[in-house]
C-alpha cells in the first residue's frame, strides 16, 4: 500500500488500501511485488471462482440460478461469463474431439444418389431432397453453392458428424432467447420472475448442457457407447437428461414433482424439435459457404 490519500484513478478520498467508489487497490504499480501480488490475486480469485462454479453446477442442479437470483453472486462466475468460458472451451476442443469421429467409416452428406464417394464412407442424403426442391422452384443459383459446397466436403472428407457436432454451439446460442421466452411465457409463469430471471436460467442449463456433451464426446473417444452396445447412447443419456433437467427446474422453480416432470418433458420436447431445424439450416448455411468459390 502507498502513502497516498487519494485515488489515482477517480480522485476519491480512500478510506482503506480500496477505493469505495471504483475499487482500484492503492498500490505501487511500479514495483514488483505488486505486480505479482496483483497477477496472483487474480489468478487464484478466477481459479477458486471457476472451480466452484463448476462444481454446483455438476452436483447441484439449479443452485447457481437461485444463488443468483438471491443476490449471492461474488463467490460465483456470472450466468454470462460461465456460459463464454464453457463455450469456448467446447469450440477449442471440438476440433481435436471430432478426429476420433473420423474412422474412415463415417458418413458424407451427399448431393445426389449417384455421388461417388471416398471409399469407406456411407452416403447421407439429407441434402438431396432440398436440392430438387431449389432447382424445381427455381432457385438454381442456391441449389448449385448446396451442391458445390457438399462436393468439397467429400473432397475433403469432412464427415456429417463432423459438420452435425459443429453446429450445435451455435444452434444452442441462437435458440437461448427462445428458450428463455418459451420459460417466461408458457411452462413457469411468475408474475414475480423477469425475462432476465428466466434468461439466467438458461444460461446455466447452457453452460451445463456443454459440459455433459464433452463428457459425451469423452465417452466416445473411449470408445464405451460401443462397449456397452450402444445402451449408454441410447437410454443413458437421454433418462439423465430428463431427470437432471428436472432436478433443475424443481430447484429453480419449485413446482411440484408431478408439475416439473411434465414441463421438463415437455420443454425437452420442443427445444429438440427447434434445436434439429435450427441445426439443420445452419449446416445448410455452412454447405453453401463450403460452395462459395475461393
């Protein structure tokens, strides 16, 4: 601390080694030992915060929104910062995650039923029925960047898994605004709670949704959705889902059980069918940028 009575900052008056009003600390930033007292601060601060953020957010479904709610926010990341730090987590680790996908054994989107693929993929022709579509109803220059695009992803044997699991982030970040309307609107109802409450609802599902799908991703690349044959992928999964969402949302909201269950079954039900078509047309975005000439 500085002999200083003043604020170098904001000319406050300070009444301790913090200013009151913009919280600068009143230290010499000249000397290093302030340097690294300052840089360990932070880096410990962030770390315990990270941690037991992450931590509720695993064992305690729902205790972070009403933590938040209740005004108990200084121990925690915020709703807005988790959800940045889980999302850029995914799109960091998503690329490496997605090579083990790759087996030579996938499966590329195709253009036509006639399309020659790289052997050892199988075709997928989700694509193809919208082509017709476009050349039918005229619009021959869209099908044709759909095409091109398609055709470059088999050129560079980018696999439909690949593309599928890429878009999910950003169909997850353009369906929240939904979610959050769908929660204030419809299934919890409060006169007492904003759009903002329900937002910060959503934002910890979010950020939680990311850490089960690198938990799934992990799964994968240990290979135990095979080992299992494929009871994990195609029971587990899905009853955990339902549960910890209703876990969740019995915590936040507090409805009863029978209540809860059924609008979790519900909500899980509508955010799947908007989640696929908002997928779907963001991959069909990223098919025509494939097609776009370099």
């Amino acid at each position: 601390m500085t002999k200083s009575s003043i604020c170098k900052d904001c000319k406050t008056t300070l009444h301790g080694i913090y200013c009151h009003v913009c919280g600068q600390k009143d230290s010499n930033p000249f000397y290093l030992k302030s340097i690294l007292s300052e840089f360990l601060d932070s880096f410990f601060s962030m770390d315990s915060k990270l941690f037991l953020t992450l931590k509720n957010m695993i064992i305690k479904p729902g205790f972070l929104t009403t933590e938040y709610w209740n005004g108990k926010r200084s121990r925690y990341i915020s709703p807005m910062k988790i959800y940045i730090v889980m999302s850029f987590i995914m799109f960091a680790l998503l690329p490496f995650s997605l090579q083990f996908l790759n087996d030579g054994k996938g499966g590329l989107f195709e253009a036509s039923e006639n399309d020659q693929l790289p052997s050892g993929y199988t075709g997928i022709g989700v694509f193809t029925e919208v082509i017709k579509t476009l050349e039918e109803g005229g619009d021959i220059g869209i099908a044709n960047l759909l095409k091109d695009g398609i055709y470059e992803t088999q050129r560079r044997e980018i696999t439909a898994e690949q593309i599928f699991f890429s878009a999910i982030p950003t169909s997850m970040f353009v369906l929240m605004p939904f979610f959050a309307v769908l929660l204030y609107l419809i299934l919890f109802r409060n006169k007492k709670l904003s759009y903002i409450h329900h937002l910060i609802t959503v934002l910890h599902l979010h950020s939680t949704v990311f850490m089960l799908l690198l938990v799934f991703l992990f799964f994968e690349y240990l290979g135990l959705h095979n080992i299992f044959n494929n009871i994990l992928l195609l029971y587990f999964w899905p009853i955990f889902s339902i549960v910890y969402l209703s876990y969740f949302m019995k915590n936040v909201y507090d409805n009863s059980w029978i209540s809860t269950v059924i609008k979790s079954i519900v909500l899980s039900s509508i955010y799947a069918i908007t989640f696929f078509f908002a997928t779907f047309y963001i991959m069909f975005f990223a098919m025509t940028l494939f097609g776009q000439p370099s």
